[in-house]
C-alpha cells in the first residue's frame, strides 16, 4: 500500500471518528436536554408538594384548634354531667323526706309557672282592652301609667319567681353571668335556671353563649330610673 494510500484510508478513518463524535455530542445533547426537562418537572412537582404540605399544615393547625375547643366544651360539659350526677346521687342518698321536699318544690314551681302564665294573659289581655279603648277614642294615651302598671305586676306578683329573679338579677349586675354563679347569686336550683333561661331564650329576653356558658339581657324591660 502506497503512502498516499494509507494517507486517505486515515482520511477515512478519522472522518468517521469525527461522524461518530457528533453523533455522540448529539447523543449528548438530546440527554441533556432530557435531563433539564426532568429536573424541571422534578421542580415542579417539588414545589407543588411544597405548597400542599403548605395547605396541609394550615389545615391542620384548624383542626387542631378545633379539635382544642372541642376538647374544652367536652371537658366543661362533663364537668357539668359530674355535678349533676353528684347531686342526682346526693337526692337518691338522701331521706325520703327530702325527696319528698324536691317533688312539693317542683309542683310548686309548676303550679307558679301556671299563675304566671295565667297573670301574663290577664295583662296582655288589659293590654288589648287599653290599645282598643285608645283606638276608639281616638286619644294620645300616655304610656307611663301602663308601664307602671306592668312594674307593679312584675315587682309584686312575679319577683320570687325564677324567670323574674333571673332578669332582676341580670339588669342588676349589667354584664353576661354564667348560669352556675345565676343559681348561686339567686339560690335558685341549677336544673331549674337552666328551665327558666331556657324560656328566656325563646322569649327573646336573653341570650346564652354556649361556649362561656354565660347569660346576657338583650331587652331591658325593666327600665329603671
């Protein structure tokens, strides 16, 4: 073979090395390329993770502090539950005397309810008889004088009833009290406050925060000077 020869045959050789290279730079390249792209999607789904355990974490600290809360009202009404059930067993262990005492207590706070509810129709009935005998003759009627009809009815007939100590104790301390300090501050069995807040509630005299436990006058209708 002729040095000219050898001279194109490593021509030849070298040209397909350098086919080869490229092709291996393309090679390359393309998974560079690929890479980069994998690691971007990699990022995202990173960042994506991140942002969920983002929401995750907020979600969790609500409903831990749910969860707390509930915790607290469970804890505060099984502490009532216990106080309740303490006073049930110190009933049921006490003389039958006693209970008997409780049973006339209750029939008698029943048959006041009914002498309440019997007096509220009468005045409201008075009422009626007012409003119309204004509207017949056609008079400005002053108002004073009934409201301090409607005083003397709640002063005289209805103090020593719960419903009504309720109120004149609430309009007395002028801030929300808890049910449990109403029945020591009025000496009013707790089951029966808990009766008559009741009826408040649904005659819209007073509202009762459940979380607190505390009572609070939403209408004066005493209206002292």
């Amino acid at each position: 073979m002729t040095d000219r020869e050898k001279l194109l045959e490593l021509l030849d050789e070298f040209k397909n090395t350098i086919v080869i290279l490229m092709d291996e730079k393309d090679k390359l390249e393309d998974e560079g390329e690929e890479l980069r792209t994998g690691r971007r999607e990699a990022e995202e789904k990173v960042w994506a993770a991140e942002e969920k355990v983002k929401e995750l974490t907020k979600e969790l600290e609500k409903t831990s502090e749910a969860k707390t809360k509930a915790e607290e009202k469970a804890n505060s009404l099984k502490e009532e539950l216990d106080t309740l059930k303490s006073q049930v067993q110190e009933v049921e262990s006490s003389k039958t005397g006693e209970i008997e005492e409780l049973r006339k207590e209750r029939d008698s706070l029943k048959k006041e309810m009914d002498e309440i509810n019997e007096q509220l129709s009468r005045v409201s009935e008075l009422y009626r008889e007012a409003s119309a005998e204004k509207e017949a003759l056609q008079e400005k009627v002053d108002l004073s004088d009934l409201l301090a009809i409607y005083i003397t009815l709640i002063e005289t007939a209805f103090y020593g009833k719960p419903h009504a100590r309720i109120l004149y104790t609430l309009h007395d301390v002028k801030t929300a009290i808890t049910r449990k300090n109403i029945a020591a501050s009025s000496g009013i069995q707790p089951a029966v406050v808990r009766k008559a807040v009741y009826d408040l509630v649904n005659a819209d005299l007073v509202k009762v925060d459940e979380e607190s436990d505390e009572v609070k006058l939403i209408k004066d209708i005493l209206r002292r000077g």
